[in-house]
C-alpha cells in the first residue's frame, strides 16, 4: 500500500469503526482518526485500540477533539474552532496507515471544506462500507457518483453484515472497473476473538 487507506460510509452508522478495526487488524496498519465529534469518553480511536487488542498498531491522536456529536463544522463552531485542510498532515508512520473518516464524503469540516477535499489533500485511497437499509442503494450510488466527479480512487466497497441480493447487484453494477468488493458478516458479537477469525477483508 503505498497510499493511506481512508475509510468512508454511504452514512452515519453504516460501521466504519468496526470496519477499521479489521482492516488494522488483519494487514498490521496503524490507526488515525483526525477529526472526532462527540463521544470524546470512548472514542472511535478507543474502540478500535480494543477491537484490536493492540495488534502491531499504533494509533496516532486526533487532530481535532470536539465535545459536541454533530456534524464537524457545527461541532468545531461551538469551540469557535474553523478547521482548515492545513490543520491536517499525515502522522508519521512505518506501518500502512489507516484513516477513519466521520460521516460520508460530503460531511462538512467547516462552511467551504468538506470530507472528500480532506481525503484528495492526504493522498489516500478509498475504502466505501455500505449497510443494507431502506435507501441504501440511492445514498450508494450517490456517493459513487461523488467518488467520480471528485476524482477520488476507490479501492474497494465493503458490504457490512446481511444484504438483500438485489440492492447489492444494482450497486456492484456502478462499481468502477478496478474497484473491488467483498462482504463483513454479520457480527452478532464484535470482540478480538470475533474479529481474529474473520476472513481477509481487503481484496487488493
């Protein structure tokens, strides 16, 4: 991997940290998460730390911790806060690294700076989780049509737990030529163990 891997969702709650966690588990990746909304007593980076049980990663502090859950921009202006793409330089690393977005690509870090600005900034190649729910084929196929425009490199799409067959082939079909996919069983337990016997996620 010459590029970091940057970890994006078609939403909120699609599992992007659980998603993380493999991946750093599995391919010995350290772990960055820049910009964390809420949650700041168990954090996204906490979570992962624990999935892994320390497997070889290191996990590299955020550049931005906000007190309030919400969207970046409005969480930074509660802290009179204006994020700017020069707040952000890739960590140091000697392992592959791994970043965790927050939200989808088009979540704002501040009025005029969205997600997917902030990934082209860091060089990174994408990583798409997508959970079957009722519109999740439209918010799928919006956010590739966003990978396209942006000209972002979307690696590989990872389909999170059970899926209906017919929304997932409408989704493979818009995939770009080079991006991959595969499937994260449905976890009914998330832990070390339950992540140390899942198969290989990354198909690349």
């Amino acid at each position: 991997m010459n590029n970091p891997l940057f970890v994006t969702g078609i939403g909120t709650g699609i599992g992007k940290t659980v998603v993380s966690a493999v991946i750093c588990y599995q391919n010995k990746m350290d772990y960055w998460k820049p910009v964390q909304a809420g949650d700041l007593h168990y954090t996204d980076t906490e979570i992962v730390r624990e999935l892994t049980g320390h497997h070889h990663s290191r996990f590299h502090p955020e550049r931005h911790r906000f007190m309030l859950a919400a969207s970046p921009h409005e969480a930074a202006a509660a802290e009179n806060v204006r994020i700017t793409l020069q707040d952000f330089i890739l960590p140091g690393h000697l392992r592959p690294l791994l970043i965790e977005g927050a939200g989808g690509l088009l979540v704002p870090l501040s009025d005029n700076l969205l997600t997917a600005e902030l990934i082209l900034h860091l060089k990174a190649d994408l990583i798409l989780v997508i959970r079957d729910y009722l519109g999740c084929i439209n918010h799928s196929l919006l956010t590739l049509e966003v990978i396209k425009l942006r000209g972002l490199d979307l690696k590989q799409v990872i389909f999170n737990g059970d899926f209906n067959p017919y929304s997932k082939k409408v989704i493979i079909s818009q995939l770009p030529s080079n991006c991959s996919w595969t499937d994260l069983q449905e976890l009914t337990e998330i832990n070390h163990n339950s992540l140390s016997i899942l198969p290989k996620l990354l198909k690349f």
